[in-house]
C-alpha cells in the first residue's frame, strides 16, 4: 500500500482554487458563443425593424464584438491549453483518475469548448456580417 502524506489545508485551498477556476473555463468559452449569438441576431432584428439605415454601422459594431468574442475565447483557450499541459506528461489519456489527471482532463475539455465555440461565433457571424440589407 502507498503511504500518501495527506496536504496542508493552504495546498488543499490552492487546489480547489484550481479546480474552481477549471470550472469556469469550461463555462465560459461557450458562454461567450451564447452571448455573441443572442446579441448579434438581436440587434440585426431590432435595427432592421426600427432603423433599417443603421445596418452598415450595425455591421460594423458586429465585426468589432466578433473579434471581441474570439479574442476571449483564444483567451480563455490559450489558458486552457495550459492546464491540460499533455507535452511535458505525454498523457493524452489521463486514464488513472488522479486528482492531476481530472485537473488535465478539466484543461482538455475546455479546450475542446473554445475550439467548438470559436467555429460557433465564425460561423454565426457570418450570416450577419454578409447581410447586405434586411429584406
């Protein structure tokens, strides 16, 4: 049997600070796909509606929250890509079930979500940005 030394309670709160923030991650990428979605077809509907002049300017905001919404989800990747950290263990798998393994588990994951909600938001925005009027 191993003899495991049981952790102080600062690396037991540092750990679950890690895991908490993993949580997050995961959340965040597709929340940022949700909310580009729900504001782009919402304002093209609201200017279309009410102000149908406005749609090049709206076009042009909606190019800027794209980026925006891609520079958070890169952001929230890159952290991500970070956490799982498969180059220095050369485990892709992390099939033991070690609280290391599900921590790297937690970062490939999150990977996964920014890489389908990147394509998410590119893949919204372009009905948006194509638009040439409302009709």
């Amino acid at each position: 049997m191993q003899d495991e030394r049981q952790p102080r309670p600062d690396e037991e709160r540092h750990e679950f600070r890690e895991e908490a923030e993993s949580l997050w991650r995961i959340t965040l990428a597709p929340v940022a796909w949700v909310a580009h979605f729900v504001t782009s077809y919402g304002i093209v509907a609201l200017v279309c509606a009410k102000a149908p002049g406005l749609l090049g300017m709206t076009r042009g905001g909606l190019g800027l929250a794209t980026l925006l919404a891609l520079a958070v989800i890169a952001w929230l990747g890159w952290r991500a890509w970070r956490q799982w950290d498969y180059r220095t263990t050369g485990d892709y798998t992390n099939a033991r079930g070690e609280a290391e393994d599900r921590h790297q588990f937690l970062g490939h994951a999150a990977v996964l979500l920014a890489l389908i909600s990147a394509i998410g938001v590119v893949y919204g925005a372009l009905p948006v940005l194509l638009l040439e009027t409302c009709r």
